[in-house]
C-alpha cells in the first residue's frame, strides 16, 4: 500500500519576505532568477493560511 499522505504546513515565527509567501523568490536562498518548483507549504504564526512555497533546489522541502 503507497503513502498517500500529504504533510503538514511547517510553521514560521517571525517575519518572512513577501516574495518568498508568494513564490516569486526561493524560500532557501532568496534566489529569484533560477528555476523554481514546489516545496511544500508554510504557516506564518497562528494565522493558519498555508503558502506554498518554491525552491531552487537549494532546498528539497519546506523547513522553518
């Protein structure tokens, strides 16, 4: 039987870039001008709405 789970949204205190909430900018680095793809989700304190993030690879999943 496969997993079929989908993992929950890391959750981030303190402030993040707008760029990198909107998936204009790699949630690792920063980097803006690399190909970007899906890294999974993030929260932004006790607000509950989930972003999806992006990485350059400098990632291969979200992490606080």
């Amino acid at each position: 039987m496969s997993d079929t789970s989908i993992a929950s949204p890391v959750r981030v205190d303190g402030p993040v870039s707008i760029a990198r909430l909107h998936g204009r900018a790699c949630w690792g680095c920063g980097a803006v001008a690399k190909d970007l793809t899906p890294a999974g989700t993030v929260t932004v304190g006790d607000d509950g709405r989930e972003w999806t993030i992006v990485s350059c690879g400098c990632q291969t999943k979200a992490v606080a």
